[in-house]
C-alpha cells in the first residue's frame, strides 16, 4: 500500500501543479454553473412535473461539457510520460506495473470526483433560498451521483487507455472524445432510423447512458447499469495494462 499512495500522490501532484487543471476546474465549474442558472430560470418561468436534478442531469447542456471533461483530464496521464521520457525511470523503479495503472486511474477518478462537489453547494443553495428540495427525494440525489461515478469510471478509463495508446495529447484527446461520443450518442440510433422494434430499442436502452440518468435521477438504480460500467471500467483498464506493458517492452 505505501508504494501505491506513493504513486497516487505522484500523481495527483502532477495533475494540481499543471495548469490544465485549474483550467478544466475552471470552464467546468463555469459551464455547470450557467447551465443551473439557466435551468431556474426555465422552471420558474414555465409550470415542469420533473425535479431540479432531473432537468438539470437529463438536459443536452449537461452532457456536452461532461463529456468533453474526460478527454481533457485524461489525455497527459501517459502520453506525457512517453514525450517526456520518464516512464523509462517509473518503470525501472521497485514497482509493480498494476500498482502503476491503478495509482493513475486512481489519481483521474479523484480529480473528476473534485470536479463534481460544488454541485452539492449548488443544490443546498438552490434549496436555502427557494424553500424547495431539487429532488423529491433523497435518494435521487445518491442515485444520481452515484451514476455520475460510474460513468466517471467507465468514460475516464477510455481517456486512459486512449492516453496510453500515443504520446500525443491531442491524439489522445480526439480518440478518446470519439470514443466517449459514440458511447453516448449510438443508442439514438433506433429513434433516428424509425426502428420500431421493443427488443431492439431495449439493447440500445441498456447502453445508452441518458436513458441511465432518466431512471437513477428520479432515485430508481437499476443494477444493470451498474453492472454495465463497472464491467467496462474493467476492462478498459486491462486493455491499459496490456498497451501499458506492450510499450515498456517496446521502449
């Protein structure tokens, strides 16, 4: 355990003294803000059955910023290592190259996890000035953030794997966002192709990561879902392994 919060905090120290940081924090919160700012003024000036968290979750302004996060937080892990040449001195060090992998996916999951706290200050606002909750209950709240952990597991391993797969930043990014877009976006195809058929529509469904946040931000977790990314997240960190390991030898 040292040597893996040994790297953990290398890690997270690379992510704090670079600025790309701060400017992903930044725009991030910037856009999460004026995307709640605008929602309430949507739902005040029009009569809406659904909650704050559901407008809010299930509206195309959250979604594009989401998914543009992961590429930005991811694209350095690795590929700055290869352009910087240091990944021949990590490697070389008494450690082990899962210890390696995890400490990185790790370090990406608890800056993606920063990302998202001011949101609970934003719905405790919202709530101390209205008089109203923004879910109807509490367990929308959890379910919700716990699907946004999830898909942070999932969408940030993608991030990795494309990260380890080049020693280009902007490669890296541009693989990575395509990737994630399609993730998101592909289980629309039923609807834009009029396809009609139940069974079809529900493969596509247990896919398709709105139609998660449709169910978890009215407080209903389904396991399947869950099942889902945890799954994926697994496997997209061996895939990094092996591309991790493929390149040590290479090197």
């Amino acid at each position: 355990m040292k040597i893996f919060f040994t790297l953990f905090s290398r890690e997270l120290k690379a992510f704090f003294y670079s600025p790309i940081a701060y400017v992903v924090l930044f725009y991030f919160l910037l856009l999460a803000g004026v995307n709640f700012w605008f929602q309430i003024q949507i739902v005040n000036g029009y009569p809406v059955e659904l909650t704050m968290v559901e407008v809010i979750f299930r509206d195309v302004q959250f979604w594009f910023p989401f998914i543009l996060s992961f590429p930005l937080i991811t694209m350095r892990v690795y590929s700055e290592e290869y352009r910087m040449g240091t990944l021949e001195t990590l490697t070389t060090a008494p450690v082990k190259d899962f210890q390696i992998i995890l400490a990185k996916f790790c370090a990406v999951i608890f800056f993606y996890c920063v990302l998202w706290a001011p949101s609970f200050l934003s719905f405790a606002t919202f709530q101390y000035f209205t008089g109203h909750t923004a879910a109807n209950a509490a367990g929308a709240y959890y379910a919700t953030f716990l699907l946004l952990f999830l898909m942070g597991l999932f969408f940030c391993s993608v991030g990795l794997l494309a990260s380890a797969l080049t020693q280009d930043q902007i490669i890296a990014a541009t693989i990575s966002f395509s990737i994630i877009l399609l993730c998101v976006f592909i289980p629309f195809l039923p609807m834009v192709m009029n396809i009609t058929s139940p069974a079809i529509r529900d493969i596509f469904a247990y896919f398709s990561p709105t139609q998660h946040m449709e169910d978890f931000s009215k407080g209903i977790i389904d396991s399947r879902p869950i099942v889902w990314y945890v799954s994926m997240t697994a496997l997209m960190t061996f895939l990094t392994l092996q591309v991790f390991q493929f390149r040590k030898w290479k090197a």
